[in-house]
C-alpha cells in the first residue's frame, strides 16, 4: 500500500503572530513493504511530515494519498486510514491512561470491525511481541510501570491494530542499548513480514543498518530523498545537515586516514568486517 506525498506544505497558527510554516512543498511517496529513515535536524518538520502522514494534520496546501485516495477529502472513510496506519508518537509513554495495561493496549482496536475473542488474542501477541508475559502484566496499572515499560506497552498498542505502514517518532531515542537493538530487532522482523516502516531517529548506527532509504528534511524542505548507502557514505553532506556519520563508517575512515585501504561505502557493521577480511585475506597472500 504506497503512501505519497504532493507538495504539501504546513503552517503552524497561520494568521497570527505564531505563524509557523513547518514544511514546504514536500513531495514524495513510499512503496508498501520499504524501510525509510526520516532525518534532519531538530525543528526541521519531522514530527508535522508524520502527523501529515498519519492523517492527524491536514495539509495547508497538496495532499496526501494512501494507496492512491486523498485522505483529506470529504467522504474518505477515516477508519480506513486507523486501520492501517499506525503511529507512534515522540514521547509514547506519556499517553497510557487506561487503569490496567490491557486495556491500555486494546484502546486502539475499539472501532476496528473484529470479534471480542480477535481482539483479545491481539492484545497477547503485541504484549508478548514486545517483550512480556502476558498473564504477569495484564492487569497491572500502567502508572505502576517504568518509562521503559511504559513505552513498550504504548508500542504494544501500536502493533496490536496490525498497521500496513508503521510510523515512529524517534523510538530508539530514551532506550539503552540492549533495549534498542531489541527493538530495532523487532520492527526489522515486522518489515519483513511486510509491514512498511518509516522511523524518525537521529542514530546513524540504527539508520545505517536498518533503513533502505533515507529522507532528509531541513528547514521544511525534502532536500535528499536516497538510497541509505549514499547518504551515509558522504561525510562531508552529513556535517552539511547535521547528520550524524555511524560508527563503522567512522572507524573506516581513521582506518583510511591510517593509510589502509579501506573502500568509501562502509556504513555498516558487516562492509567493515567484509573490509577488514578482505584486507586481511589480501595480506595474507602477498
Ligand atoms: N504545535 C505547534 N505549534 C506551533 N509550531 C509548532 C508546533 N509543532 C511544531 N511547531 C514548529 O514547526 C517546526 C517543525 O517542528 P517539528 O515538526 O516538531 O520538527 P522536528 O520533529 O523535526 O523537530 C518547528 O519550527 C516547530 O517549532
Ligand atoms: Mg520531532
């Protein structure tokens, strides 16, 4: 299912004297089933382009169409688009409000036409996708949890309505390193699966090694829109955008700088040992 974008732009209070334009005549679509990483700096217009996408901003001007239907028009079915989209906001944690975590989780499916037992099965396999037992956690506050599980369980209630395109808002960015490879773990196996994933992260390591393609945004304006190994690979347009360079792409470069022959488009974990092997091997046969 593609969701495209056309030249739409966004203005924050447009009228008055906190007249914000956030994004400026943005175009682009993404094809069901791809991985794309949405980056730039802070205030660039990230968190509005997903908003936009997810049908909870309508656009200024230009439109949005998923699977080729403008959700922006009168007469679009809205569920359709709850269906299968699904947002997950910057700071998740701080939107759990039900009394037990199970129907914190189940908020989310009231409107969706399935079956009490349906729901009810969804709700155990987002809790135990997400890392818990379900028995041991249903009936527990979520006031009760810590920020780390209280985010689980807001991703949880993402994944329980089963989106086709899975939007995040910088995930990764209060996880510890164990907690984010867990979770990068999982959104890369439901992208196997076929769910489309568009996430917002300021973590080149992440993008790098996940991400197909990336998207950079600044001040409002879409200004590359290209395969993640030739975005990551240009440190000199990185530090244009202030874009942080991940870690094997920096440790081939003092490599290089060291006088090793190392290639150019290390940007992840694997073409570093591919390189290292290779150089390795190469030495050994000399
Ligand atoms: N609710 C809002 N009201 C007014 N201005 C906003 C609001 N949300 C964001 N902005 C402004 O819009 C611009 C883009 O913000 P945002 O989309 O949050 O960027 P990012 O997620 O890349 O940090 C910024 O200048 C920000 O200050
Ligand atoms: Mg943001």
């Amino acid at each position: 299912m593609p969701i495209t974008l056309e030249r739409v732009s966004y203005t924050y209070a447009a009228g008055t004297a906190f007249e914000t334009a956030a994004l400026d005549s943005v175009s682009l679509s993404i094809a069901g089933g791809e991985f794309v990483g949405l980056v730039g700096h802070t205030g660039c217009g990230k968190s509005t382009l997903v908003q936009l996408m997810a049908g909870l901003l309508r656009p200024t001007s230009g439109k949005v169409l998923l699977d080729g239907k403008d959700i922006n028009l009168k007469g679009y079915r809205r569920e359709e688009l709850r269906e299968k989209v699904g947002l997950l906001f910057q700071f998740p944690e701080c939107q759990l409000f039900e009394t037990t975590v199970e129907r914190d989780v189940a908020f989310g499916l009231k409107h969706l036409p399935l079956s009490a037992e349906e729901k009810a099965e969804r709700v155990r396999w987002a809790l135990e996708r997400t890392g818990f037992s379900f028995e041991q956690i249903r009936h527990q506050s979520p006031l009760g949890l810590s920020g780390g599980e209280r985010r689980r369980i807001a991703i949880a209630g993402v994944l329980a309505t089963r989106p086709q395109i899975l939007i995040l808002d910088e995930p990764v960015a209060s996880l510890d390193p164990m907690g984010r490879r867990d979770f990068m773990e999982l959104i890369s196996r439901l992208n196997r699966e076929g769910t489309t994933i568009v996430i917002i992260s300021h973590n080149a390591d992440i993008l790098g090694e996940y991400a197909h393609r990336v998207l950079v945004l600044e001040q409002g304006k879409l200004c590359i829109d290209a395969p993640v190994k030739e975005v990551f690979q240009d440190t000199e347009r990185l530090k244009t955008y202030h874009l942080a360079v991940s870690q094997p792409r920096h440790i081939a470069r003092l490599l290089q700088q060291k006088g090793l022959p190392f290639p150019q488009d290390i940007v992840r974990y694997g073409d570093l040992l591919t390189g290292i092997k290779a150089l390795v091997e190469g030495g050994r046969e000399r």
